[in-house]
C-alpha cells in the first residue's frame, strides 16, 4: 500500500482553509495558494511544504468531488420536486442528504486510489446502499399508485352513485395529475 499523501495528513484546519481557499478563487491561482499554503504550514511549526504541482493536483480532484456533490444535490432535487414529493422531501430532506454525503464520502476515498487498492466489498456497500436508496422510492411510488387507484375508484363511485358528472370526475383526475 503506498503512504498517505502530504496532502492527506495536513492538519484539519489547514485542510479545510486550503479547500475554501480553492473554491473561493474558482480553483486557479495555483501558485499563489500553494505559497499561502506554505507559509501558513510554517506559521503551524510544520515541516512540510508543497510544490504547486501537488496543490494543482489535489485542487482537481477537490474540483471534481465538489461538482460531483453538485450534481447530485441538484439532481436529487429536482427528483424530488418532480415526483410531487415536495412536502414528504421536507421531513426526509435530513436523510436523503445524510446518506448522499455518506456515499460521496465513500466515493471521494475512492477516486485516489489505483484499481487494485479498492476493495471490492466497499463498492458492493456504495452499490448497496443506491440500490436501497431507489428501493425505497419505488416503494414510494407504489403507495402513491396505490393512492391514485383508491381516489379513481371513489371518483368512479360517485358517478355511479349520481354525485358526480363523468366529465367533473374526468376534471377531477386531470387536477389531481392521474387522468
């Protein structure tokens, strides 16, 4: 197994200073970070320094994994929004981003390593846990079906009953998204 990288082994709070650093100046200004970076290291009592080509490099990557988490966030919104779970997104919005940080975390441990370092178990788990993530939402989808078929059949019941027109019924399915 090869060492960590320097990067890896900062201090957090001079990781973390380095990735808002990036993010602030649009991952540019390589050169000039790395020498903040430096000097902030040597006001830490470290004795490590960094050349710009490593910082250029982890800023890529930092790049990468932060639109990437972008992405999903957008995408797991829009999801959300258009299957009319806005209100049930609001209660379970803790969750679903729990678990999204959960397997971008994963995922970000995983993008430095080789093909032979990654273990095959942990991409079962990643897979696992999406494969359950959409599980649920099709169970989600099934109740709401389910929902849908029991409103049809009482639209369908009052117009047998007389208390309702079959063109209000008809009406009725269009406003309620199930014609």
């Amino acid at each position: 197994m090869p060492p960590p990288r320097k990067v890896d082994q900062l201090p957090p709070e001079i990781r973390d200073w380095l990735q808002q650093t990036l993010r602030e100046r649009g991952f540019s200004d390589y050169v000039a970070i790395t020498d903040e970076l430096n000097d902030k290291l040597v006001e830490a009592g470290k004795v490590v320094s960094f050349h710009h080509a490593t910082v250029h490099r982890f800023g890529q990557e930092y790049h990468a994994f932060v639109r990437t988490q972008e992405t999903a966030s957008a995408w797991a919104q829009d999801w959300m929004t258009e299957n009319g779970l806005e209100e049930e997104a609001k209660r379970h919005n803790v969750l679903f981003q729990m678990v999204t940080a959960l397997a971008f975390k994963a995922m970000e441990a995983k993008m430095g390593k080789e093909g032979d370092e990654i273990d095959p178990k942990e991409l079962h788990f990643i897979g696992r846990m999406l494969k359950d993530i959409m599980a649920s939402a099709g169970i989600r989808q099934s109740m709401l079906a389910a929902e849908r078929k029991q409103q049809a059949e009482k639209l369908d019941a009052a117009v047998e009953s007389g208390e309702l027109t079959a063109d209000i019924a008809q009406k009725a399915r269009e406003i309620m998204g199930f014609s």
